[in-house]
C-alpha cells in the first residue's frame, strides 16, 4: 500500500511567517502597537489548519527577519515596518 504525502502549506517557516505577518495585519492593536499572540495563534491553528510547530517555526523566522516583534512576556506580538512592507503597506 502506497501512502501519499500531503503538502502542507506552512511547513516553510518563511510560508508560515508570511501567514503570520498577514493575520497580524488585520488585527487591531490593544497597547503600543502590541496585539495579543491567540490574535494570529487561533486562526493560524484552527481556521488554516497549521500545526503548532508549524506556528512557533513561522513565529521564530518572523522574529529573525524583523518583521514581528515578540514581547518578552510571549503574550503580544508586535508588526514591525519590514513586515508591513511585505504587505505593500
């Protein structure tokens, strides 16, 4: 019997990243330009059915990149500029 794999769309980090970087887009931010990390987290996990090691790799590389910035507290997130400007913002 032959099992097939299934390509699974944020596998990538950068994929995830850029998922990532989109969802934080659309969030209105609470302090400081910070927006709570469930904001991108739920989406990401249940409604485009990413994984949780697909989320925190996406997470890491967005961090490493400059475009999201994590709070030291791993509660808020913030959108930085490098990640608006992927988004033609």
């Amino acid at each position: 019997m032959t099992k097939f794999a299934v390509q699974r769309p944020y596998a990538d980090p950068e994929a995830a990243a850029r998922q990532l970087v989109k969802l934080a887009a659309g969030i209105e931010p609470v302090q400081d330009g910070h927006i709570y990390i469930e904001k991108i987290n739920a989406p990401f996990l249940f409604t485009l059915k990413g994984r949780g090691t697909e989320f925190i790799a996406g997470l890491r590389y967005a961090v490493e990149k400059g475009w999201l910035e994590l709070h030291e507290s791993g509660t808020l997130v913030r959108l930085l500029q490098p990640g608006n400007d992927l988004l033609g913002h």
